[in-house]
C-alpha cells in the first residue's frame, strides 16, 4: 500500500470513529433529553434570590407631608421640595401625599432615601410631567432621560425614560407611565407593579430589574414594529427577569413580546389577554442566534388573538402549571416578607 493509500485509510478511519462518536452522543442526548430538560427548566426558573438582602419593610408612616399647588393646602408647592425636606439618610415611612394637578418636575429620590411613599390623587389627577430626551444635554453636558413626545419607532437618541427604579422592594400601586420608547426602566431590585398602566412603543419596559406585574395594562402605542419587554439578564447567576399576571396587551402597530437585551432574558406571561397587534412569532434574539438557546421566555395559559402560540419561534415555551407556578405569585419577588396585603 503506498504511503498515500495509507493516510487516506487512517483519515477513513478517524472520520469513521469520530462519526460514531458523535452518533453515539446524539444517541444519549435523545435518550436523557426529557431529564435534560427539565434540569434546563429548573435551573432557568430558579429564584434563589442569593444576590439580595433579606426583605423587610416598615409600614406604619412616622412623617406625612402635604404637597399641593395652592400653598394654602399644602406644605410645598412642588414634589422635588418635599423629597428635599427629608433626611438623607431616613430610618422611617414617609408619605408624601401629592394633591391634584400636573407638576412639571424631574424627580429623584437618592438611594439612601428609604421608606419614601408618594401618594397622589388617581393617575388622571396627579401627573409629574418632565419633555428630555437621551440626545439633549443639561447645564452639566450630560444626557438626560425623561418622558418626550413619540418618536418614530427605534429611533436613535430618542429614548424619553418616564421612570427609572434602581431600589430594591418597591411597589407601584394604580400608577400611570406614560411614553414612546424606553418608558419604564425597570433597573434592578425586586418590584411590584399592580393594575398600572404603561404605554409605549419600543422596549417600553427594559432592564434587569426581578419584577412582577399583575392586572396591569400594557398598551402599545405605535404605527410601525415595537416591541414590549428588552430584560437583561447576562447570567444563570443572576435572579431576575420580569412577569406579568393577569395582565392585558393593547394598542397598534406589530408587537413582539419582548426582545433578548441579554444573554439570559428572561420573561412570562401568565392568565394575560393579548390583542392582534402581537406578531405570530412573539419574540426576537437581538440579532443574535446564540441567545435562542439561553433566554427564557414562556406563556401559561394566556388568552386573544394574539397569544395562539402555533406560530411562536421554536424557542419559546407554553408552559406547564409545575413550569409556570415560580413565576405567578408574590413568592417571586419575596413579595410576602416586604408588601403588605394588596
């Protein structure tokens, strides 16, 4: 056999061997593929919640403070003052109890700043209204995010945050956020949001924030593509990701579910009523396929025309009741150690 010969037969055999040895793989993975799964299942629901302090709350308020826009009521005319009024570093609840009328004001309470309530008059009443955009610059030439007209869908530098949450164990009750792109940042922390309402057009409730939503309405307000959720989970390490409950999906235009910001995106919804507007397909990889086999996204028995999930990509879920069941109530978020009964 001449030496030519011979390296053919023994690259034959090597490509016979590895072949076998990779059918020899696919073979076990067909056979542990239901095992496989649900491990898979487990360790992407998991809510181990390692990563956060432990929860607690203090209820009872020590301190109320009056704002209203006739001095006469109130005891500050503007939002901002009576944030101000309070201790940096604050050991007890606060109410700030907001009266009717819109105040053209740029809100922030500093992390420090705990315990802090504001109470308005009903999300038509009691409106804080603020017109920046991520392209205009301030006094320090630094961007600014807030609440601005619409712009067309996607477009760049035009991100007008209505709300950023970057605080652990805090809750919105009835409120009403309104937007174009980017509304609500849901930052990071543990977050409850019930029957809000949130409009928006792209990405218009992003971040990688470990949130619940429950009886909200999402209403998409759009001519063209949008889409609802970007969550950012990077990891397997980190436990977050957002879930809506009871929820219902409104508004024009084509909506994806939600898009994969991060690696490990992850987003349910469960009991949720969605309109037409949401695309057969559901959901998008960012461009980037690698994440189809990381991110987490599933319904549980959601209902309208537009959660049929025939048409949904190959990965996504419709989950079980055991899949579904860390998801789909306040234990998610350790709702029950720091909310009171809502």
């Amino acid at each position: 056999m001449s030496m030519a010969m011979k390296k053919l037969f023994l690259a034959s055999i090597l490509i016979l061997f590895f072949s076998i040895s990779a059918n020899s793989k696919n073979f076990k993975r067909v056979e542990n593929s239901e095992e496989g799964y649900l491990n898979w299942m487990k360790r992407m629901s998991s809510r181990n919640h390692s990563n956060f302090m432990e929860a607690k709350n203090k209820f009872r308020p020590c301190k109320i403070i009056k704002v209203d826009q006739n001095p006469k009521f109130g005891d500050f005319i503007s939002v901002k003052k009576a944030i101000n009024s309070i201790p940096l570093f604050n050991p007890c609840r606060v109410v700030i109890s907001v009266g009717p009328g819109t105040y053209r004001e740029k809100i922030e309470i500093p992390a420090t700043m705990a315990y802090v309530t504001l109470e308005g008059a009903g999300a038509a009443r009691t409106i804080i209204r603020w017109d920046d955009t991520a392209d205009r610059v301030g006094l320090n030439k630094q961007p600014l995010e807030q609440k601005a007209p619409p712009p067309p869908a996607g477009a760049t530098g035009k991100q007008a945050v209505a709300l950023r949450i970057s605080a652990d164990m805090a809750a919105f009750i009835n409120c009403k956020f309104v937007g174009a792109q980017d509304t609500l940042y849901d930052h990071k922390g543990r977050h409850y949001f019930k029957n809000c309402h949130i409009q928006g057009s792209v990405d218009f409730i992003f971040g990688n924030g470990l949130s619940l939503y429950e009886g909200c309405h999402l209403h998409a307000k759009t001519n063209t593509y949008g889409a609802l959720t970007a969550q950012k989970r990077e990891s397997m390490l980190e436990e977050t990701g957002f879930s809506f409950v009871n929820c219902q999906v409104t508004g024009s235009g084509a909506l994806y579910l939600g898009r994969a910001w991060g690696t490990f995106s992850r987003v349910v919804f469960a009991y949720t009523y969605m309109d037409k507007i949401i695309t057969p397909r559901g959901w998008y990889d960012w461009g980037d396929k690698q994440r189809q086999m990381t991110v987490f996204y599933g319904q549980f028995k959601c209902s309208g025309p537009g959660a049929d999930y025939g048409g949904r990509v190959s990965w996504a879920r419709e989950l079980t009741k055991q899949e579904a069941e860390p998801f789909i109530s306040l234990s998610f978020i350790d709702g029950h150690q720091w909310l009171t009964s809502f």
